[in-house]
C-alpha cells in the first residue's frame, strides 16, 4: 500500500471512531487543541497545517483556542470529507484535498504540523519524512497518536481481525516509544519527546468527565501507570532558524492596562534566566509595562550585574539587592513593596517560556476581575517534565484546601499572580519561603476578592535554565503550616490583610 492509501484509510476511520462516541469526543478534541497551544507557545500569525482534518472536527477546535489568529491549512485525504469541512467555513482555514502527498503541499510553508490519530500506520516513517519536508526551518511537530502499550491498543495490534471489526484501519498499529523517538531522529527531527497522554477512556459517560478529569492528570504522571495512556504525545521540531529569532507581536490588546503593569521577580542565582525573561516580557507586552522589579535574594552569582546591564538601555528595569535572611517570602515582601504600578504581575525568572500565555491572565483583568491566578493542575493546562512527587503534594495541599477552605480551589500555590496592586501589597506575608506562594494564592480569595484561575501550561527546568532550589522535603511542613495558619484566622474572620485595608470593600473592577 502506499503511503497516501494509508492516509486516506486513518483518516476515515479515525473520522468514524470520533462519531462512534458524541460523549467524550468533544472534551477530548478540545483538550488536544489546548494542548497544541500550550506545547507551541502559538503566536497569532503563526501557519498551522492540521494532517488528516477529515470533515473538521478537530480542526474547529484549533480555530477556536487560536482565537482565529492563525492561519490553518486544513489537509484532507478523501475528497466527500474535504467537502464536509469546506462547507463548515471555519475562520482563517483553507481546506486542500491532498491525493499525492510528494506534490500537494509546498516543503517549508508550515510554522507547525499537528494531527490526531494520522500517524500511527505501517508506513509511519515516510510520514515522518513527508512532515519534515513541509516544515520551516525550526518549524514543529505535535501528534497525538495510539499507544502501543495501552491493553486495549496492543490487543488489537496482537489480533488484527480483532483490530479491523472494532472499527481500525487495516494499517492501523499502535506506536511503541523508544522505536518512534529512533525513527524520528533518522527522519531528521530534533528535540523528539514521545510521553503517554490522556488516560481516559473513549466509552467514558459525558457525566463523569469532569470529575474525572481532574485527576487524569494525577495517572497520566503516575511511573509504571502512565505507560498505559491510550495516546502518545509526539512532539518533534525540524533542525534550522536558530540563528532567525522569532517574529513576536505585540500581546498587548487592552488600552485599560497601558502602563499600569509592574512585573515582580525573585531571583537567587538567575543570572542566566533575566535576560531572556525581560525580553520576552517587553516584546510582548511592552505597552502594558511600567516596571520589572527583580528581587537579588542574596545571590552568589552575577544576578545584580547582570540586571544593571539591563537597566541601562531600560530604566523601567529596577534591583532591589536584598540582605540576609533570604527567602522567596522576604523577596515577594520587598518587590510587591517597591512596586509602583497600578497592577503586579508575580513571576519566577524561568517562565520565559510560557509568557505567551500571560495574555489569558491580562484577559481575565480587562473582563474585570481583580486578580487572575496561573492554573497547572486541569485538562486545559500542559505539564511537561514535572515530577510525579510534587504532583501529588500539590494535589494533597489542594485537598485540604477544598475540603477546609476553597470546595473550587484548583491550583492556588505556584507564583504566577497577576493582581491589583494594593491587595499584594496589603496583605500580610507571614511564611519566609516558598509557602509564601500559597498566602498570595489563598488570602486574597478569603478576602472576598474577584480571582480567576486562568490555565497554563508548565515546562521544568531544562539544563540552560540553571537548578531551581525548591525542595519539596524541605518546604512541605511550611505549605502545611501556612494553610492551617490561614485557616485560624479564616475562622476568626481575619484572613492575613493589613488592618488598614480590612475595613475596605475591595474596589470596582477595570
């Protein structure tokens, strides 16, 4: 069979399969189209070539988490589903049928290729090579794509006739990990990372989805457990264009927000994260900036000289050179006080990557919120790298804020916190450390301010980025002590804000 046959047989039965269960489909398609957003970082402009769209299904999905600002070339292979979608006249989607793979897509137009359910075929390795061509230079890949490890999915491999009855191609196979990672690296990819993804199942009832999403998250981390996802993530990018930065837009949309914007920072050892951060913040949401304040807490290496580099060319670029005791508690005291803007962005230095994605929190503020929390721990969020451990500790923490405090709470302890200004800097920060994140996250919202918890994606640390210090062991009994502080003076009807604030009403929103 040839590779476009292939295609054409995944396609439609990939199509039927997303038909044969209305339930759980359209969470599953959406939390995929999230996840395309969250892994790319996607800017608007940026060229999307969605493999396989079938009748659109999942490609309305992408329209709308892109927001409609990228271009999607939605690629089909049998010409009565190119119809289909056509008809649909999504925004910003042109519909090719493609019959002759070699020939009906131009090599190096695509920003990213992404698909579901197109790439798990006996003939998977020239379609690795087919999707390099039609990437840019340091353009990238994302599937998602049947788990060979998964019983269901081996069962059928094992068995084919069992395979072709339960509705699969007849060159339909799942995908093993270690063998995709090597076929790809021989196709030319880089940067390959092939990790289980979504464990729940297709047959799953549309009631219990909520529920249970929640905690997929928990299994999908799990060792051993998680190799038994349904799905692989594959991502992959074509070598190339490291020497072409990136075209960056401007992110800044709302005019109720220019200039009124301080980024506060705290830094030990970071020196080289600062860089990288404060351009991405300026390129991005340079209208929105008034301040960056990095908090030196009491570094031993080039994080104060480093800064003032900085300051140089861009006075809004501030240190505040801390003394010891040292602390992420302390750091956010001090920076949230040097502050001056109107509202304060609350960040660590390694988030460059993931400032795209401060523009859903800047979103929240405009909408009138007074405050917007970034969110790990839901289905629309993308964790990348993160230890199994610290999730279940975060997961316990937050049960025992729902169960005593916050029943909705989600993921109220990481510093990534964008509020007005006077709540950060009337409220009272008791813990010295990294506990301090979770006053920030929970005393607000007690307080009877209006927060939203936005979904982010969260990537750890690679080997550029320096070690962080958080210790887990280490600041696990300051997590606990900080909630059960809070709870005492919740029930006292005292929730940690200066005095002087508590007998204001929180003001009117933007």
């Amino acid at each position: 069979m040839t590779l476009a046959h292939n295609l054409r047989e995944m396609e439609s039965h990939r199509e039927a399969y997303w038909l044969r269960y209305p339930s759980s489909s359209p969470f599953k398609l959406r939390w995929r189209a999230v996840t395309v957003r969250h892994c790319f970082h996607v800017l608007p402009g940026e060229s999307i070539l969605e493999l396989g769209a079938g009748s659109g299904l999942w490609t309305e999905h992408l329209s709308s988490v892109l927001r409609g600002e990228n271009p999607i070339t939605a690629a089909v292979f049998n010409p009565d589903l190119a119809e289909q979608v056509a008809e649909k006249s999504i925004g910003n989607v042109t519909v090719v049928h493609v019959d002759d793979p070699s020939a009906d897509l131009p090599a190096e137009s695509f920003d990213y290729v992404v698909g579901t359910g197109i790439l798990c075929h006996d003939q998977y390795d020239q379609n690795l090579a087919w999707i390099r061509r039609l990437l840019k230079p340091g353009g990238q890949m994302l599937f998602f794509e049947a788990n060979h490890l998964n019983p269901q999915v081996a069962l059928k491999d094992w068995f084919r006739p069992l395979g072709r009855w339960s509705g699969n191609a007849s060159c339909q196979l799942g995908l093993r990990r270690y063998d995709l990672m090597k076929i790809a690296s021989n196709a030319g990819f880089s940067h390959i990372d092939v990790i289980p993804f979504d464990i729940i199942h297709g047959r799953t009832p549309r009631s219990l989805i909520p529920f249970l999403e929640s905690k997929a998250v928990l299994f999908e981390h799990m060792p051993f457990v998680r190799q038994f996802c349904g799905t692989l993530y594959v991502w992959a990018k074509r070598p190339g264009s490291e020497d072409q930065p990136r075209r960056v837009p401007s992110l800044a949309n709302h005019d109720s927000l220019v200039g009124k914007v301080s980024v506060v920072i705290p830094c030990h050892n970071e020196e080289m994260n600062i860089p990288r951060l404060a351009d991405a913040l300026r390129s991005m949401y340079d209208r929105y900036i008034h301040e960056i304040v990095i908090v030196n807490d009491n570094s031993q290496d080039r994080t104060a000289e480093v800064t003032r580099e900085l300051a140089k060319s861009d006075p809004r670029i501030k240190l505040v050179n801390r003394t010891p005791p040292g602390g992420v508690g302390h750091a956010l005291r001090d920076g949230y006080a040097a502050a001056s803007g109107d509202f304060i962005l609350s960040m660590d230095c390694d988030f460059a990557q993931i400032v795209p994605e401060l523009r859903d929190m800047f979103d929240a503020i405009a909408e009138g919120y007074e405050g917007a929390i970034g969110s790990r721990f839901s289905h629309d969020s993308v964790l990348l790298n993160y230890p199994f451990f610290k999730i279940v500790c975060n997961r316990g923490f937050h049960a025992l804020v729902k169960l005593l405090l916050l029943p909705r709470a989600r993921d109220l302890s990481n510093n990534l916190k964008l509020y007005r200004a006077d709540i950060l800097k009337n409220l009272v920060i008791e813990e010295a450390h990294f506990a301090a994140n979770a006053e920030t996250g929970l005393k607000p919202i007690l307080a009877g301010y209006r927060i939203k918890e936005v979904p982010i994606s969260w990537i750890n640390r690679t080997s550029d980025m320096g070690r962080s210090s958080f210790r887990i062991l280490k600041v696990a009994p300051n997590y606990l002590m900080a909630l059960l502080r809070t709870l005492g003076r919740a029930w006292r009807g005292r929730v940690g804000l200066r005095q002087s604030d508590s007998s204001v009403a929180p003001s009117a929103p933007v």
